[in-house]
C-alpha cells in the first residue's frame, strides 16, 4: 500500500504537465481505480505473508521497509523535466 501511495502521489503532481489536458480527466480515473484497489488488496497481501509460516512479524517488517525502498527508487524514475514559462524567460 505504501509503494502505491507513494507512486500515485508522485504521478499526480506531474500528470498536468505530462498527459495531455483532454486525457486528465481519464488518467485521473484509472490512477484512483488502481489506488483504491491497492487500498482493499494490500491487507489482504499483508495478511497472507503473516500467515506463511516461514515469515514472522520482524521479516514481516523488514518486507514493508522494502517497499518504502522500491517506492523511492521508483519514483526518481519517473523522468520530469520542468518546461519554463514563456514569460519567466522574458524576465
């Protein structure tokens, strides 16, 4: 869950300037579908590797820091490069 939190939330801060204006109103869509999704089936995953009898709470633990790790690393990724306004050039 926190990897899809992390990965939505970069994502919307750039989506304007990277999807096209007539295409935001469906990304927006489809991006809050994905995260709710990953809202009820993270849970679910959670659950399911507490109950694999090899892994207790500690591992358990270690999996979730992971996954802040992944999302870091996924979000300097994503590839941004913000264009300058017309106007502050002039200035």
């Amino acid at each position: 869950m926190n990897l899809m939190l992390a990965l939505n939330s970069a994502a919307k801060a750039i989506t304007p300037e990277v999807v096209i204006k007539i295409y935001l109103q469906k990304f927006n869509a489809i991006s809050n579908t994905f995260f709710n999704l990953a809202n009820m089936a993270a849970p679910l995953v959670g659950g399911a590797l507490l109950t694999i009898k090899n892994i207790d709470f500690s591992e358990f633990l270690l999996i979730n820091a992971l996954s802040y790790i992944v999302a870091l690393c996924m979000n300097f990724l994503i590839p941004y490069k913000k264009v300058q306004d017309e106007k502050n050039n002039a200035k």
